[in-house]
C-alpha cells in the first residue's frame, strides 16, 4: 500500500514487490519500448528508465493512487515540472484524467512531447513556463500534482498558493519531494517543515502536516537503496562528487551515497 508521508523500507520493499508495482513498471516498459529511442538526448541529461529510480518507485505509484482516487470522469490534471517520463500517459489510460498539461521550464521538451505524442497514441499539452510564475488566467483543474520538483526551488508559499488558485472547488494537490536529512542537498528538514506549513496554512488545513515527517532508523533512504539493494535504482555514477561537493557547499564532506528520504501528501481545496 502506498500512503502519506516518509515511508519505511519494510513497506518500500513489499511495494516494489507487489501486483500492482508490476502492473505500473510493465506499462512503463512498454513506454520505454516505444519512446526510449525519441529520448536520447534528453536521456543523457537525466536517466533512462525513470520508474526504476529509487524514490520514484514509490512516488509515481503515489501519484498514480491519488489520481485513481478522483471522482467523475473528463478531469484535467497539470503536471508541475513534469519533465518527460510515462507517468501522465499512464493517467490518461488508467484514471478518469482526460486531459493533462505537462509544465516545465525546459523549452526543448515541445518537440519531444509532440513525437512521444504520436508514438505512444494519446496527447499529452506540453506548456513552456516557470512554474513559479503561473498563468493563473485559464480554467482550473481537478488535479495537480509534482514530483520531486518543489525541493529545488526557494518560493514554496508562492508556488502553492498558485497551485490552490488554479484548482476547482474540491481539487486535489499532490506533492512528493526529496529531504536531505543530513543537510548536504536540497531541502533540509527544517526547509521541509516550512514548505509543509505553507501548504497548510493555503490550504485551510487544521492539521499539523509536520508529522508527516517521521524519520526513524526504518525510514527508506537513498543510501540504503544504493548499498543494500541496487545502486542501479540511483542517478549517481560518480558518487565521489556526492563527497567532495559539500565541502564546497558547506564546508564539510559528504557521504558515497546521498543521504537522502522523501515525503508523499495530498491536499484538497475546499
């Protein structure tokens, strides 16, 4: 089951080893067969199989659920900082989702969405913007969502508040994002502590979302995944850079693997 909040290895690894996680990578397989020679180029800039990542095995199927959880049909969902990846074309197949916007700062992604587009047979809107400068002036959605996008910016309450202006009435917000829990990388824990209170306070929510920030040693990391199960579910070929580099950040050095979690959560606009 995937569920709000950090989670733990133990739930980490029945997931991954689940009916519905092999559903999800086969759909993704699929994608990969029909679309990975379209996307050389934007391959060498991230990775080539984004679904077997070490958070995304967790977050994409998080996304997936929430939007499997929306009521009616014909709904129009944005992706916030989508990048290019199988996961809005698996929303157009398997939800009620009919239409989604894919956002992102890179320009170069147009022609890529127009030929997976064709090759995978369902349109995905790709839109050039900065997604902490939104166009608010169109219709509201039923559903957006980001993943691991929020982390890297240093606006949150501007972005979210942008985010609840463009839902309808009873629209859902879904959110992953990485946290550094030893403060080498984006988003510390206090940072996440910040972003979690301005969702709370734009959203109206009573509850004190921080305490979806529960690190215990069972907690899933991205230097457990690399050490104890695959450093091939990690983007990091070169993990000496991950040592050396905070020495310049922060004046102290790193660890081999990145010391990093991440939290799942979902809101909804009254």
């Amino acid at each position: 089951m995937i569920y709000e909040g950090t989670p733990t290895i133990t739930d980490y690894l029945q997931y991954t080893g689940s009916k519905e996680f092999r559903e999800i990578e086969s759909f993704s397989n699929g994608f990969q067969a029909k679309a990975c020679h379209l996307l050389e180029s934007y391959k060498r800039r991230w990775v080539t199989d984004p679904l077997h990542q070490w958070s995304r095995q967790w977050e994409y199927p998080y996304i997936i659920g929430q939007a499997k959880s929306l009521k009616g049909k014909g709904l129009k969902a944005l992706d916030l900082g989508s990048g290019i990846t199988f996961l809005p074309y698996y929303l157009l197949k398997k939800t009620g989702i009919s239409s989604i916007v894919a956002l992102d700062y890179d320009q170069s992604l147009g022609p890529l969405f127009a030929s997976v587009n064709q090759a995978i047979g369902e349109e995905v809107k790709f839109r050039f913007e900065d997604i902490r400068e939104l166009d608010l002036h169109e219709d509201g959605y039923d559903f957006i969502y980001s993943v691991s996008v929020l982390e890297h910016t240093d606006n949150y309450a501007d972005i979210i508040q942008n985010c609840h202006d463009l839902l309808k009435p009873g629209g859902k917000f879904s959110i992953t994002f990485d946290i550094s829990l030893d403060g080498n990388d984006d988003m510390s824990v206090a940072e996440a502590r910040q972003l979690l209170e301005c969702l709370r306070s734009i959203f109206g929510i009573d509850e004190d979302l921080t305490g979806y920030l529960d690190f215990t040693e069972g907690t899933v990391t991205s230097s457990y995944v690399a050490e104890k199960i695959s450093r091939d579910l990690t983007p990091w070929r070169f993990p000496m850079v991950n040592i050396i580099k905070p020495l310049f950040r922060h004046g102290r050095l790193g660890t081999k693997y990145k010391q990093l979690t991440f939290c799942c959560l979902t809101v909804q606009k009254p």
